[in-house]
C-alpha cells in the first residue's frame, strides 16, 4: 500500500516565509579573514592595529542595536567595521550620538540582509536599518576615491568595481585624521590608516591629504574643521589652519541651505562662543554673513566681539545643562549683540509697552540673507527679540502689566534679556520674580443656548397671561 500522498495547500504564508529566509544564503559566504588579509599584500600600505588591550572602546558602550548590524554583516562573510565620529567619541569617553557602520557588502546585499531598511541618497547610496523606538543605523559601502558620485557614474557607465573599494580607500577619502579610524567587530581592535590615534593623542585636528585640494573640492571640510577644534578643545594644525583662511571665499560656493544647516548646528551645539571666535579669526564668519560681517569691519568692531563671544558663552553654558531652547532663540542670541550697535535698534524703543514685531522682522531678515528659515522661526524671532522693550519697561519700573508675562513666549524672552544684561553689565531678571508673577487662568466659558424664533423665552409670561393674572 503506498504512503499517503500529503495535500498540496499551494503558496501559503509559511511558503513565502521559507523562500525569503532562503534568498539570504543565494550567495555562498566568505569568511572574513579572505577580505581582510588581500589589503595587506603590500606591506607599505599595512595599517596601524590597535588591539583590544590597548584601547578603550569596549562593547558595552556600542549600542545594542548597531552591534547587531555590525554581527549580522560579520556571519554572512562581510567586513564590519564602526567608523566615522563614533570611533572618535568612543576613544574620547564621550556618547556617540550615532553609530556609522562601514562593509563591503553593497547597498543591494545590505537591503537583502535586513528586512527593515531601505536605500537612501541618489548621489551616494547607503542603507538606513530600522529598529523599534525610532532608531535608524546608517550603513554604507567602502568607496573609492573616485570625483563622480553614483549618479555621475552611471551616467558615464561605470559599474560597482568602480565606485566601491576597500577599508583603506574609503579611510582616504574622509575629511579628518580622527574620523579616518575603524573598529573592526571581528578582532575587537582598532585599523588606523590615516594616523588618527596618534592625533588624537596630541589634540590636534589635521586633514587627511593636502588641505587645499580638500577644501577646494568641498568647502564645507572649513567647517567641520572648525566644529571639532570648538567642540574637542584640540588645536588646529598650522597647515590645515592656513588653508582655511586662504579658502574662507570659496564658501560661498556651496549650496545655501548646506551652508545654513552646517552653522545652525555648530550654534546649538553647546560650543558656540569657541566656534565663532574660530570663525572670526580666520574670515569665514564674514563670508557666511555677509551683513553681520560689514559691522565686524566698523568702528565698534572690538567691543562687538566681545559682547557676541559673552552672549554666546552663556547661551553654551545653558545648553551644556541640559536647557531646552527653540532654534528661534539661538538665532536671535546670534543677532542681538549686533543689534545693540545698530541705530535702527534703538530708534525702536517705545514710551509704553510695545512690540515692534513687525520692524525686527525686517531687521533680523536683512540680517540672515542669503538664508531662509521657517515662517514658524521667524516669527518666533522677532517676537523675541522685540520682547526685549517690553521687559526693559517692567523691569525698570518693577511694575509687570499681565500682557507681558502672559505670552507663551515670555520665559525664553527673559533668558534671552538675562544673556545682553549679564554681557552688558546690566540688572538681571530674577528667576524667583518670573514665578512670582500670578499665571493667566483659562476661564470656563458657558455655553449660551441658541433661541428659537417664534417661541417665547422659559419664565416669561406672555400678555395673554398678564391680562388673566
């Protein structure tokens, strides 16, 4: 008798999923160590490893999530190296705000790896993996040092051999000595093509590469420069240094809104006051601001520095503990010690409480061209900015009328009046006075019912009823 034959129940569920779990092994794995020992055939261009013992990167500091990006590559036969600004923070005691991670898998058999991601960037691809909570790892493939991106490329028909490549090439085309270093998931040990380790050992920020060729190809390496010497407390190397002040004109060859992130970023970071007197010094804040940079070169041009370095000092310091603070409020930080020395500032102050909201306006866009913000930021600006008249007039006579501290924006008004008054030597608003100050109660209004023509009103007696009465 022969056996059963089982019924055939079609493609189902549990089907599709054997096939989907089958695809990631189409390609035969190849172990690691082959991928790893072709970069060193020739000695000369053999890296620097640090092994575990001698670093302070441990695993337990990694993010659990980028550790399992990290092991996934490493079984399937691929290099898994943490690089960038991670490595850098890992070794300086600092927590990363993200993890990069390099392979030379490509953006195609990364997608395949990980079931939630998906392919970014139409210039240079890269895979972004998702994870519960939010949390997006950003993976990307070794490249080489090649002038066109992936679109370019393409266009000029230039396969994957062409654009991708090893550890090393991809080391060479970073900006920074200290972001060229790579923790390799394998060994647990450090690859330093560029001489990072040693720079960072003694506190100095140098380009990987001739500085001019790297800051003619993208002028926005002046920045990040400068971002790390502010944000690390390092010392600029002098080669790096000349070359940014040699090149400080060629921002204005980048795309604006790059430009205006790239700034924006350094003024929240916590480390504006460093950052700004780098780009003092080295000519760049002119460039970037075109307005504020003609009132550097003016009369008043020393004791403007100085008030902008005190003010953005302090704004560092509330950032630094913890301060929850709008974009709008670091702008106008950024514009109000240049305003103090404007006459169009002061021709403004009222005999009563008033917002000039709407001349600021006019002001703080003069000031900010060529850059554009939100409609919500610039409104939230100049309504701070302008609550600088209003809270100069209550102080002063340490009466406070309930319109003034009743807006929403009052407590970030009164810590952006509390930064020029500490930088200016002036009388502070005391925080015990601002909670003092009773807060405006949201009355319950009653809902009137609606009337009905052609009915009379309940507890009214018609004449009908007068004349019976």
């Amino acid at each position: 008798m022969s056996p059963p034959r089982k019924k055939n129940r079609g493609p189902g569920r549990n089907f599709r999923k054997k096939k989907r779990r089958n695809r990631f092994f189409v390609k035969a794995p190849r172990a690691p160590e082959d991928g790893q020992l072709c970069l060193f055939k020739d000695m000369e261009l053999k890296p620097r490893l640090i092994q575990r013992p001698d670093h302070c990167i441990s695993r337990k500091n990694i993010d659990r999530e980028a550790l399992k990006v990290l092991y996934r590559l490493k079984d399937h036969g691929y290099l898994a190296y943490l690089v960038g600004g991670s490595v850098r923070d890992l070794l300086l005691g600092k927590t990363p705000k993200d993890f990069d991670i390099g392979t030379d898998a490509t953006p195609e058999e990364i997608r395949r790896l990980f079931r939630y991601s998906r392919i970014i960037g139409k210039r240079f691809r890269l895979v972004h993996v998702y994870f519960r909570g939010g949390k997006v790892i950003e993976v990307s493939t070794f490249r080489k040092q090649i002038e066109l991106d992936d679109r370019e490329a393409a266009r000029e028909g230039l396969g994957a051999e062409n654009i991708f490549g090893s550890p090393r090439e991809d080391a060479f085309r970073r900006d920074l000595t200290i972001n060229g270093l790579f923790y390799n998931i394998a060994d647990f040990g450090i690859i330093d093509f560029v001489g990072g380790m040693e720079d960072l050992k003694k506190g100095i920020i140098k380009t990987i590469g001739d500085p001019d060729r790297r800051f003619i190809r993208d002028p926005v390496r002046m920045l990040r420069t400068i971002r790390h010497a502010a944000r690390t407390g390092f010392s600029i190397e002098s080669a790096t240094w000349d070359a940014v002040c040699r090149h400080a004109s060629k921002i204005k060859l980048c795309a604006v809104p790059r430009v205006r992130d790239e700034w924006l970023k350094d003024l929240k970071s916590g480390f504006s006051a460093v950052w700004s007197r780098y780009l003092v010094d080295a000519g760049l804040f002119q460039e970037i601001f075109p307005s504020l940079g003609k009132l550097l070169r003016g009369r008043n041009a020393e004791p403007l520095r100085e008030l902008l370095y005190m003010v953005l000092a302090r704004v560092d310091r509330m950032a630094r503990k913890g301060h929850q603070f709008s974009d709008a409020f670091y702008l106008s930080a950024l514009a109000s010690p240049f305003l103090h020395f404007m006459p169009e500032w002061h021709a403004l102050k009222p005999e009563k409480v008033r917002w000039p909201t709407y001349e600021v306006r006019a002001i703080l866009d003069s000031m900010f061209q060529p850059y554009d913000f939100k409609r919500a930021d610039r409104d939230l600006m100049a309504q701070l900015v302008s609550s600088h008249w209003p809270l100069e007039f209550c102080a002063g006579r340490n009466r406070w009328q309930k319109r003034v501290y009743s807006k929403a924006t009052f407590p970030e008004a009164v810590e952006l009046y509390n930064c020029m008054q500490a930088a200016l030597g002036g009388e502070e608003i005391s925080l015990d006075q601002v909670q003092k100050l009773p807060k405006k109660k949201a009355s319950a209004r009653k809902r009137r019912g609606r009337r009905r023509r052609g009915r009379p009103r309940k507890n009214v007696k018609t004449d009908s009823e007068e004349k019976a009465s």
